[in-house]
C-alpha cells in the first residue's frame, strides 16, 4: 500500500474511534442528568390539580421507569432519550392508557420546562423539577439547629422502609441527654419531603415537636421544626440543616 494511503487510512480510523469515544461519553453524561426521580403537576379532565411523578433508571444503557400520579395511576415509561438539553419522554400504551402521551422540554440542571400532551394532540405547559425519591433518602441523618436559648442541638434519626412505608426511629444527638424516649407518629413522606411528629419528657415537660424536611440531594437536607413546650405553654420555630452520615 502506498505510505501516503496507509497513513491517511491510520489517520481516518483513529479519528473515528476518537469521536465515537466522544459521544459514547457524552451520551453517558446527558443519561445521567435525566435519570432519577421528576415530579410536576397536570390538570385532569374536571379541572383537578393532580401530582404526577416520573421515576428514571438506567438499564443497559437504556433509560426505564415509571409514571405515577395522585389519581392512583401507573404505567411503565415507553421511552426516555435526551439529545444535549433537549428531553422526550413518553409513557407505553396500555389499556387503562391508550393517548400517546409525550413530554417534550429542555433540561436545565434539576429542572425541565417544555410541553405535555396528555389526551389529545394539544400541548400543554410541563414543568417538571428532579427530587430525591423515599428509596434515596434511606439511612442516617443528623440536624443541627439551635433553640431560642442559643443552644445547639445535633439529634439524629434513621429512616428506612417498612411495607412500602417510610419509618423513623430518633436518636439522641450532642447535647440530647436531657430528652426522654421519643414517640414518633404521622410519618410522611411524598417526593422528596419528609414530615413527622415527636413527643418525649424534656425537663419533665412534655414536649411536642413537628418536623418537615426537604431531601436537597442524597446527602443534603433542611427544613424547620415546630416546638411546643405543653405545659408552660411555650412554642416557637426554628430553622434547621443536615446531612447524611451513614
């Protein structure tokens, strides 16, 4: 083979593996910015606000999931692509769900704004933000706030998983030894936020606090606690952070 020919061949091979080198990882990174859980409001056919969720994950390369909605619907995600900032998601034909349902949009960090059609060709407004989902949340958590007393307070708490239900168990954190066994109820937790109360002996008072907590990231959360000091009838409300530690 002529060196020349031979080189260029060298040249035109090695230029092919380096661009699709390129996109393969390009792919890779835009796959990842899509995956995870989304969720946006729609309207139903009587006017009703309705929550509806979009839950990604990544299989083979492919992206594969869910949609989900306050009206108690399911249905798996037929498609979900995304060329550079541009999204298109579509949910599979059922027999509970024959439209052709497509979400289209441009993705911008944790948010995607776009359009939506949902039962006739006409598009509607779809903004959708990323939140972090009960199954990312599990785990150990410690919050640090401080009480109008200027003391700082680092109690912690495990969330896990019980029947498809989220569970908390409270640990005493730095500063804590003077708090009686908690009693814990009305855990809830709807995309990406957490609310529950306490009630436990302080000082030998009865003291009611009520949590809600936004998952930020999966290592990230803040959020305020309301108190009430029942007996002497003391409340007030502070504002909190905290993160992971297990």
């Amino acid at each position: 083979m002529n060196p020349l020919i031979k080189q260029v061949a060298i040249t035109c091979v090695a230029a092919f593996v380096l661009t699709a080198g390129v996109a393969q990882a390009q792919t890779s990174k835009t796959t990842s910015e899509l995956k995870g859980s989304w969720k946006f409001d729609r309207e139903s056919l009587d006017g009703k606000k309705v929550k509806c969720e979009i839950r990604l994950k990544e299989v083979d390369g492919k992206l594969v999931g869910e949609y989900s909605d306050s009206e108690k619907f399911k249905q798996k995600i037929g498609s979900a692509v995304i060329k550079g900032e541009q999204v298109e998601i579509k949910i599979a034909p059922s027999d509970k769900w024959t439209a052709k349902t497509v979400f289209k949009g441009k993705i911008n960090g944790d948010k995607i704004s776009g359009t939506a059609n949902y039962y006739s060709s006409d598009a509607d407004k779809w903004n959708a933000t990323r939140f972090i989902s009960l199954q990312e949340a599990v785990g150990t958590w410690q919050m640090v706030f401080t009480t109008p007393d200027g003391t700082e307070r680092k109690p912690e708490f495990v969330l896990s998983i019980k029947d498809g239900k989220p569970q908390i168990e409270m640990e005493p954190g730095e500063g804590d030894d003077d708090s009686g066994e908690p009693k814990i109820k009305n855990v809830k937790y709807k995309q990406g936020l957490l609310v529950f109360d306490v009630t436990l002996d302080f000082q030998q008072q009865e003291l009611g606090l009520e949590y809600e907590l936004e998952f930020l990231t999966t290592d990230t959360i803040e959020g305020s606690m309301f108190f009430e000091l029942k007996g002497i009838g003391q409340e007030g409300e502070v504002d909190l952070e905290g993160e992971r530690i297990k």
